[in-house]
C-alpha cells in the first residue's frame, strides 16, 4: 500500500493575496478604538497568526486585554465588510489554481489546509475558488492554538493517515515554517507571500520557492522523490 503524501498549504499569503483587505480592516479596527494603525508591513508581517494574537502584537504596549478583544471584534466587523463590498478582491498568486490541480490529480497525494483564518472565512474562499471537495483537511484558527503552535499539522496528520515523513507544510510566513519544523515535517517557503526570503530560510524552511513552477520542482525533490528531468 503507498503512503499517503500529505501538502499542506497555509491560505492568506501563500495561495490568496489578501494583504489589502487585512490592512484595511485592521486600520479600521483601530480608528474605531481612537487608535494610531501601524504601518502595512507591521500588519502584513503578523498575518498567520490568530486574530487575537496578531491583534496584541500590534497595540501600544500596555493595552489591556478588553481593548485587545474590541479591536479584534472590530477587526471581524471590519473585515466583513469590506468582503461584501463590489470592489472586494482577494486574487490568487499566480500559478497557484494550477499547481492545486496538479497535485490534487497525483494518486496517492492529499492536499490540506492550515490557516490562521477562521472556518468561517476559509469557506468563504473556498466558495468563492469552487475548491469544495479540494482539501481533505482543513485546520482553522477556531480549533487550534496560533502558529507556529504544531497542533494543526498534527490534526491534518491524524485526520488522513499521513506520516510524518510524507508530508509538508507550504507557507509564507516564518510562523509556518517553524510550525512544520516543531511537528517534525518538511517546511517550504513562498518567497511572493508576507516574510521576506531570508526570514524564512532563518527559520529553518527545507527550501524557499520564488513562483509555483519552482514550488512543484520541490515537492518532486523533497516530499514526491521524484527529480525531474
């Protein structure tokens, strides 16, 4: 019997470019505490971790836990919002509808998701892609401790009989990539998501892939075994 090859895939920054509706939606959220917003790239470098998590990384040192809890409110209230505005985008990277065929089509080859957004905001990209039946797991925020916290690789692991040596966590960030490396799997990063290159090398990913064709050429090498030629 062939071993289950699990990829699992982190969602915001690595297969949907959402930053834009993040940074309004947590700029937002703060004008509505009376708040300064940090700039982007403090907002766009905790994206991947849970909400309130990522919240109190960003709060003036000493803010008390209810302010915290409001901002985070805020920031859902906020969010919905902007999804259901007409000029709400959210695209995927590039390649990346392709290279989720690709390997959903390999025999013996599971895809899964693990992601600091909440059940309720992955299947609003799931309907909206048509990816239904893509994942055979899914590990959202809602259930799980924040990354890089293992608990969710262990869950999608449990949940399709994947080994440990067969499977790989895909992401954007160093919290996805440390994540992989606590649980024990192999760690690729995306180079195109919210971490730079060096960060993610730093955190000890297997390998950092600038666009999908790269991506596919290392799964082949480090999860598949397959080289090509």
């Amino acid at each position: 019997m062939t071993a289950v090859k699990l990829v699992i895939f982190d969602c915001d920054g690595t297969l949907v470019d959402s930053q834009h509706v993040i940074v309004a939606a947590m700029q937002g959220a703060f004008a509505s505490e009376g708040l300064i917003a940090p700039p982007r790239d403090r907002i766009v470098g905790v994206v991947g971790l849970s909400l309130d998590i990522a919240v109190a990384r960003l709060v003036p040192e000493g803010t008390d836990f209810e302010r915290v809890d409001r901002l985070a409110e805020a920031y859902k209230a906020a969010f919905g919002e902007l999804r259901r505005r007409p000029d709400h985008v959210e695209p995927l990277f590039a390649g990346v509808r392709e290279t989720l065929a690709k390997l959903a089509s390999r025999d013996g080859v599971l895809l899964g998701l693990a992601t600091g957004k909440s059940r309720r905001g992955v299947d609003a990209v799931l309907e909206r892609e048509g990816w239904g039946d893509l994942f055979a797991t899914i590990q959202t925020a809602d259930t799980h401790p924040s990354k890089p916290h293992p608990s969710m690789i262990y869950a999608a692991m449990d949940e399709t009989a994947a080994e440990t040596p067969d499977t790989v966590m895909i992401g954007d960030t160093t919290f996805d990539i440390e994540m992989a490396r606590e649980a024990g799997t192999s760690a690729i990063g995306v180079s195109w998501g919210y971490h730079p290159e060096d960060a993610l090398r730093a955190a000890g990913a297997h390998h950092v892939s600038a666009d999908c064709a790269e991506l596919e050429q290392a799964l082949d090498r480090i999860v598949f075994h397959r080289e090509r030629a």
